[in-house]
C-alpha cells in the first residue's frame, strides 16, 4: 500500500494498451475488405478515364507496381518490413493508423 512498492495506477490498468500478437480473422477479413475496396477505385477511375480517352500518370504508376488483393502473399496483406525488427516483419496491426495505410510493395527479399 504505502511505500516504495505501492501500486501505481498503469500498474492497475489492465488491458488498456496491449495489442495481441497476431490479427484475428476478423481483423484479416476487414484488412482484405479494405485492400479490395482500394482496388476497385482504382478500377473504377481507370475505367472512367478510359471511357474519356484520357489517362493520369499517378493510376498507371499504381496500376503497374501495386499488386491488387488477390495477387498479393498473405505475409504481405498482414506484415510490414520494418527494418528495427528481428526478422523484419511487423504485424500491420502493431503500426498507428494501421487501417489508412496502404503499404503493397516491401523491400525485394523481404
């Protein structure tokens, strides 16, 4: 209670701030929902310019290094690199704002 080992309110917190360390289904799911939904704008717009006879350089950069959801390796989906790791492998769900990212393309090797 009182004391140099009294308890400290983080101490007390509980689950507060710790993340598992894998996603669940759930969050898999939702993250290829995610990777889908950016996949279908991006053919969505293609198509559109399309019809118009016109085209924008920044959709044909992505259309040609970004792999589309189904093209992509799982590790790739749900891992980032991250060159401060042991393996250089971070779970996507360990980043901030993790569900704005759009990370596709990793260093080659990784």
């Amino acid at each position: 209670m009182f004391g140099a080992f009294r308890v400290t309110s983080p101490l007390c917190g509980g689950l507060l701030w710790k993340t598992p360390w894998r996603l669940s289904r759930f969050q898999k799911a939702r993250q290829r929902k995610r990777l889908r939904g950016v996949d279908s704008v991006v053919e969505i717009l293609g198509n559109a310019l399309a019809k118009k006879g016109e085209t924008l350089k920044a959709l044909e950069t992505w259309k040609e290094t970004m792999p589309t959801e189904a093209e992509m390796l799982p590790k790739d989906k749900y891992t980032m690199f991250d060159r401060k790791e042991k393996r250089y492998r971070k779970g996507i769900h360990k980043l901030p704002k993790w569900t704005r990212v759009s990370q596709r393309v990793n260093p080659p090797g990784y």
